[in-house]
C-alpha cells in the first residue's frame, strides 16, 4: 500500500525533480524528530525534567516563524532558487543544531532563580534562541515546498510523516550512543539532505558538510559534552562536578535515561539523570549468609521468618534485594524497567553487590511493575515500592506532569490483589506526597470493601534538621487490619531509627490531615479534596497525575514565587511546588501570545508584503486551527494511554509515535487518489470528519477494553493490538490534511505559510490543555475534546465553503491548487512525548 501511494504520487509528479525534493523533505523531518526528542533527553538531564517542556515550544515557536517570514516575505522566497535556497537551508538546519547545542551549553540558564537572578531574565531568551533557530530552517524547507508544489500535497506530506516517524525510531538506535551522538546525528541528515536538495555547484559542498558532520557524530560525547547545571547537586556539592572526574565509574543511555555510577568515599550510588533520582548501590563484604537481619524501616515488611516471599518493584541498586536476603526471604521477585541497571548490577557490578542477584533465591525482571503485575497470579507476603521515582522527559511525556501509573487506585488495588492475607505493601515517597498517597490508598481499600481503612494503613518519615518536609517517608498497608503485635513493634523500630510516626492506628499524634483522609466518611472526603490547596484527590489510570502539586483554581502568585526561587532545594521543589504547572501555564501563554502574532502580524502588514490575508481568513484560521489543536490532544492522549497498556517505555514511545505517523503518512499519500470535484468535495471531506471524529471515540473505548482484559498479554501481542489500533486512524488523519488542503488554497497560495505557521502553535496549545485538561476530565474526557474540536473543523469548513461561494475554495480548481498547512502530526514533540 506505501509503495501505491508512492507511485501514485510519483505518476502526478510535473515537476523532475520533485522526487528528489521529497525524499530530502523526509530526511529533514527525521532530522528534526531526533533533534527534539534528543533536546528532551538534554534537557531532562541537565536541568530538571519539567523543563524538557521547552523543546516543545520553541520547537512550534521556529516552525510558526518560519510562516511569519515565508508570508511577509512571499515574493521575495517565490523569486529565490529552490534547489539551492532548500539545500542551504539544510545545511543551516545541520549548523544551527550544532551551534545552537554549543551555546545552549555555555547558557549558565537555572530555571529555578529566575525571580532570585535577574540575569536569568536574560539567559532564559537567549536559551530559547538556540533551541529554535533548526526549526525555523526545517520549517522553511516545508513550507516552502507546499508552496512551490500544492497539487503535490498528499506525496509530499507522505515524505514528511513517514520521514517523521522514521526518525522517532531511529532514536532507539542513536540514543545509546549518548544524546550528544543523537544531536550530532541528526545534524549529519540534514546535511545529507543538503545534498539530496543541492545542484551540481553545489553538490560539492554539501558533501563535505556530510562528512564534516559525520565526523564530528563519531566524537561527539567528547566534543560536545552535555553540560549539567551546577545546581543539581550530590550532597553538598554539584553532581557535575562527580561526573567529570574519576568518581564517574560507568554511564549509559536509552530513550528515557541517563545512567551513571559513582563512586563514594564509602558506597557507590547510581543516578539517573544526573541527579533527577539515585538508587544505593549496598557493598557487600563477605558472604550473604554471615550478614545479620537489617532491623530499620525495611524489617517492618520484610519480617524476620513471617515474610517467606517479596515482590520488589523498581529494584534498581538492590538495596530491598538485599535486606530482603538478609531477612530470610525464600523468593525476592525483583522487577526493574530500566534495562541499564538491570545490566549494571547483573555486571559490572555484581561483585559489588555480593552477586546478590545471582543468589537462587532472586529472579530480576526487566519489565514495567503494572505489566508484570497483570501476568503472574502469585501472591507475595510482602510488596515494596522504594521510591520509585524516574521523572524522566521523553517526547512521550515531557508534558505529563510526570504522571505514574505505580500509585492510581488501580494500581494499588491490583497490588493488594497480589498479596497473602497477612501481606504487608511498603511504598516510600517524598514526605509532601504522603496525604495523596493516603488518599489513593483509602481510595483502593473502599474499592475492596474494607469498612474500616485506617486500621490497615500506617505512615511515617524521616527528620529533618530545620523541620521541613523530608524527602524520605513511607507508608505501610495490610490487606487486614495492622496487628497489635505489629504496631508495637513499628512504635520501637520508628522511635530507635530517629523515623517520625505520622499516623499509626490509634495514635493521636501526628498531622490532622492523615486522620482526616483516612476517617472521613464520602461526603467529607469530597468536602477535603475541594477545599485543599494541594492536589490530594486519589489518582486512577484515566487522571494518573500523582505528581500533580496544586490544584489548577488554587495557584497563586506565590505559588510560581515559590517555585523559581528554589535553587538551593531544588530537586526537593520538584515534589513540593507546582514547578509543573507553572512551567505548562506558561508554555501555554507563550503559544496563545504566539498564536495571536501569527493573525495579527500577516493581517497587519499583509497589504504592504503582498500577502493575501484579509478578515475573510477566519473560516479558514479556525479551520487549521482545529486540527493543529485536535491532532495534538488526540495524539497526547493516545501516547499516554497506551503507555501503560504497553508497558515498558522504549516500545510503547516507538509504537505509539511511530504507527501513528507512519500510517498518517500512508494516509497522506493516499489521498492523492482522491481528486473530487466541486460537487463531491464538500460531502468526501465532511465525511472523512465525520470517520475521524467515530474512530476517535472507538480507539477511546477499545483502549479501556484492553486496559482492562488485556495487560497480561505478551509484549509482542500488545505491540501488534496497538499498532492495528491506531493505523486506521492515522490513514484518516493523515489524509483530512492534504484533501481539504490543496483545494482550500486553490485560489489564495498566499495562505499556505500562514496556515503552517497556525497549525505549528495551535499544536502545541493542543498539547499542553490536554495535559491540562486530562487533570480534570482525564484522558478519556480528552479523546472525547479531540473528537469535538474535529466536529468544530468541520464547521469551518462548512462556514469557507459558503463564504466562498460558487468560486472559492470549494470549488474545482482551475490552476494548480494551492494551500497546505503541515498536518500536527509531522510536528515531532515528545514524548514522548516514548
């Protein structure tokens, strides 16, 4: 079906060389979804993951410049070689990559001080413009390929999509070379597109960028080191400095990590993301069986001959492993989904650790928790969560506001599921999260029918020295009423580790909020969740935004003050502060600002550019608008919806991303079969709507079928369901584009950059509501807002047609259509969201 479509597109092809334009179109896309979700990778590490938000706006922010420019300045490009502007804009695409990474290095840009350093106020624009200048170049190649060949919409929206889709795949390839290697990378395609784009007088330099480029991919981690924030810090001193000298003793990539190893005066510790979480690395001296029983926190759920088997979720360094070991537990099921520290602690560290992983008695998975979880029926005396904290950027969740599918109410019911009847589920968090995390559990014990909960749940964290929150405390659940016997012994234990008890069943000590979660009946739990500030309302699998701090109607000023002047503290304000919330809220006034621009700077000074923009436009605006908006808060939602049904995050972001378009692109070049005239145009295109808008909805409730049935599938059963799910659905949102498209701009080709550039912003309003949005309603509500928004693009076009009249844009075309805006589905962004 791909090579019909290609040679359809082909067979239509007036221009000779347009082939050529095509295939370098393609390469230039997959350079430019590496290069952003590369910029994701960087961003999660050197500075906080939140902050990989940034890439996804100045992503949309260069590719809506690039139609600003190509309107206010369209007889200028129209009167410019192609062949040689699209192949120097290659090359600027590959420079600016480079360049734009080099300086974006040398930016001292702390995101946390901006309201405590002015300077900061100036680093943060001059950041930005380094990230944005090779999307302003790769959004120039396109737009200006759509104007320079509009009837030849659907074959070259075929090339970018399928380029696009390439290029998400490919980064499970690059990325463990490291993300220098991935930006270097995506650098060399450009310049190979360069070539493909370049004359014969030009052929000659455009190979010597290749190999200069190329060159440059094979030193790139020593080239153009990835520099970290001085701010993020081990101990008292910056992380940087412990991963640039000799203490740095491993380091390796996936899509969603950075994994180093470094060595301590006393231990080895494992951080990942240069600080973003770490997991102890426990020496072992001896043999296992000459070790004593660990008599801490761990012993009161790994209990000396009571507990006979364990279930470790996120087992990293082996810590739990290994007190389990030393507690006498007969089975410790580890399951860890990172597959690097799986490899670390099975390897270069085993001995290390003892080889306790090689112990009999414990069998390490790789795999995601829920996943496994779903495929075993055994039951566990003990199920522990310690810290299960990987708030890693992905293209697939850069804007999920790190949601976890580890603590929804689903989640922790399928784990008391999973336990014996005198089972004990340890999950340890950051101390501000301990009253949600409590509410989430009241939520799974009501949904079993315990009638009493606060006699199953006990809570505690570690001290402080100046009293504030801790960033250690846990929670215990037995799936019956905590013991006497136990409690007792978990008053000595607390008091004889220094912990403090925040709740314990019969206690009166401790912060009201506990007993208040835990006692109150419905009605007044309602009544708490509505009038606290933060987010306590219990998580499910359809709202999975744990780390959701405030509530969106309860932030205030203080609130963003707070957050940007934590950079003494600022990993422990990624678990206090709505330092999430703050940063979507203002990637979505920069979009709506951006946006604005977009219509008021072409009809402002259109006349005087010769463009054709008029207040006529607005069917149109809103037409584009719609489905750069309702592409983005379908595709956010899908990615995150299928990543728990998929599982592990390396196959579920390039299933997802990469079904998605790939056969969007198959759908585009399709639609170059359909010529419709002026009488069949308007019903084909409404009833293509009408497809998406049901298929939409379908997809919503097959997925919650398949959440509920079908987790226990095999991983390559649940690859091929997703990538059968979304393939028809991507055919026809790949095809809306380029049919309404080329016959909207028959007569106005002025329109087509405009239209880029509006498609390019709306994208990324899309897809930070329906972040947004999916706290409130979830993701389910959210495919139902898609559908909604493609019901609204509907009309507009309704609105054109009539408007129009008998003429316009509805009408056959006379001369080679025009008119194209980039389909939201080429715009790489994250999350990535794998």
């Amino acid at each position: 079906m791909l090579r019909a479509a290609m040679s359809f597109s082909a067979a239509n092809a007036a221009p000779p060389r347009l082939r050529a334009y095509q295939w370098g179109l393609g390469i230039v896309s997959a350079a430019t979804m590496l290069l952003q979700i590369s910029w994701t990778r960087a961003l999660s590490v050197a500075l906080w993951y939140h902050f990989a938000f940034l890439v996804i706006s100045t992503a949309m922010l260069g590719f809506g410049v690039s139609g600003v420019l190509l309107t206010l300045g369209r007889r200028r490009w129209a009167a410019l070689p192609l062949d040689h502007t699209l192949s120097v804009l290659a090359a600027a695409q590959a420079a600016a990559a480079l360049l734009g990474f080099l300086v974006a290095n040398h930016i001292p840009f702390a995101p946390f001080a901006l309201l405590s350093d002015p300077h900061q106020l100036l680093y943060g624009p001059l950041y930005v413009l380094a990230l944005a200048a090779p999307f302003v170049c790769s959004g120039l190649i396109a737009a200006l390929l759509l104007g320079r060949h509009p009837a030849q919409a659907g074959g070259i929206y075929l090339f970018d999509l399928v380029g696009a889709g390439l290029g998400a795949l490919l980064l499970v390839a690059v990325m463990p070379a490291g993300v220098s290697t991935a930006i270097a990378a995506s650098a060399a395609l450009a310049c190979v597109a360069a070539l493909i784009f370049a004359t014969r007088r030009t052929r000659a330099p455009a190979a010597v960028l290749l190999v200069l480029a190329l060159g440059l991919t094979w030193v790139a981690e020593q080239a153009l080191p990835l520099r970290i924030s001085p701010t993020k810090r081990l101990g008292a001193r910056p992380i940087a400095e412990a991963l640039a000298g000799p203490q740095r003793l491993y380091t390796g990539w996936n899509t969603f990590s950075r994994v180093d190893v470094i060595a301590l005066r006393h231990s080895r510790m494992i951080a990942i993301d240069a600080g973003t979480a770490f997991t102890r690395l426990p020496r072992v001296n001896g043999p296992l069986a000459t070790l004593g029983p660990v008599e801490d926190a761990h012993a009161l759920a790994l209990r000396p001959r009571q507990t006979r088997s364990a279930l470790i979720i996120g087992s990293g360094g082996g810590v739990e492993v290994l007190a389990a070991l030393r507690n006498g537990v007969q089975r410790v099921v580890a399951v860890e989904v990172n597959p690097l520290i799986n490899d670390l602690v099975s390897g270069p560290m085993a001995r290390y650790l003892g080889h306790a992983f090689a112990d009999p008695r414990v069998e390490l998975y790789t795999d995601e928790a829920r996943s496994f979880i779903s495929r075993h029926a055994e039951r566990y005396d003990a199920i522990i969560a310690a810290h299960t904290i990987s708030n890693a950027a992905t293209a697939a969740g850069a804007l999920s506001l790190a949601e976890s599918y580890l603590l929804t109410v689903e989640a922790l019911a399928s784990c008391l599921d999973h336990l014996s009847p005198q089972g004990l589920l340890w999950i340890t968090r950051p101390e501000p999260q301990l009253p949600r995390l409590a509410a989430t559990v009241r939520a799974a014990l009501d949904a079993r029918g315990v009638t009493e909960p606060w006699r199953h749940v006990a809570i505690y964290a570690a001290p402080t020295a100046d009293r504030s929150p801790s960033f250690f405390g846990g929670l215990y659940v037995g799936v019956r009423p905590l013991p006497e016997a136990w409690l007792a012994d978990a008053r000595q234990r607390l008091a004889a580790h220094a912990l403090r008890a925040l709740y314990l069943p019969g206690d009166a000590a401790g912060p009201a909020i506990y007993r208040a979660v835990l006692h109150s009946n419905a009605s007044g739990l309602q009544a708490l969740y509505r009038s606290s500030r933060r987010a306590l309302a219990p998580t499910s699998d359809d709202r999975p935004f744990f780390n959701q701090h405030g509530r969106w109607g309860a932030l205030r000023w203080a609130d963003v003050a707070g957050a940007f002047r934590q950079e003494q503290r600022e990993r422990m304000a990624l678990e206090d502060q709505p330092v999430a919330e703050v940063v979507l809220l203002a990637v979505l006034m920069q979009s709506l600002l951006l946006a604005l621009l977009l219509i008021v700077a072409p009809l402002a000074l259109g006349r005087r550019a010769g463009a054709v923009l008029d207040r006529g436009s607005l069917p149109l605006l809103l037409y584009f608008s719609a489905l750069g908006l309702g592409f983005m808060l379908a595709e956010v939602a899908l990615i995150q919806r299928l990543t728990l049904f998929i599982g592990q995050p390396v196959h579920a972001f390039a299933t997802v991303i990469g079904a998605l378009l790939l056969s969007s692109g198959l759908g585009s070049g399709l639609s170059q079969r359909w010529a419709p005239t002026a009488a069949t145009l308007r019903p084909r295109l409404l009833a293509l709507l009408g497809l998406i808008i049901v298929a939409l909805l379908s997809v919503s409730g097959a997925i919650s079928l398949l959440l509920r049935h079908a987790l226990a599938w095999s991983l390559g059963a649940r690859l091929v369901t997703v990538g059968a799910l979304l393939s028809p659905l991507g055919l026809l949102l790949g095809a809306a584009f380029p049919l309404a498209l080329r016959h909207t701009g028959a007569k106005r080709p002025g329109l087509i950059p405009w239209a880029w550039g509006l498609n390019a912003v709306t994208s990324v309003v899309g897809a930070v509501l329906a972040v947004i949005a999916a706290t409130i309603i979830g993701f389910k509500g959210v495919l139902a807002l898609a559908a909604a928004v493609y019901g609204g693009a509907a009309c507009a076009w309704l609105w054109e047609c009539r408007r129009s009249g008998p003429g316009g844009a509805c009408a056959e075309p006379a001369t080679q259509p025009a008119g194209a805006s980039r389909p939201a589905a080429s715009l790489p962004h994250a999350d990535s969201m794998p």
